[in-house]
C-alpha cells in the first residue's frame, strides 16, 4: 500500500499484531554472474538500504 499515490505510512503495527516475514539471500554454486551477488549483498546489508528499507515501511535486521 505505501506505493500507492496518497497511502502514507502512519506507524508500525504493535509487536502483538506484527507479522515478520523473514528474506535470506545467497549465491547459487553454479551462478553464471557469482561475482555480480556479492556488490548486491553487500549493499543490501548496508545501512544506505536499511535506510530504504525503512522508509519503505521495512525493518531490517542487524547484519
């Protein structure tokens, strides 16, 4: 819903309402690009994306 033109985010759903939903990432043993992931991974464990994340309603974890 935050996409959506007009939808802003209010706040957090409380601990006892929060659904968590859990991504994990790797790099497949016969990937085609393997070096490719690791730039992404790291960024994506970066505070710059969790500040994206954030902002997108997101809560990263501590790496």
């Amino acid at each position: 819903m935050i996409g959506v033109e007009g939808v802003a985010l209010a706040g957090m759903l409380p601990d006892e309402l929060q659904n968590y939903t859990t991504f994990s990432v790797g790099i497949s043993a016969d990937a085609s690009e393997p070096n490719a992931a690791g730039p992404l991974i790291a960024f994506l464990r970066s505070p710059a994306s969790a500040a994206a994340m954030r902002g997108k309603g997101l809560e990263p974890i501590a790496p």
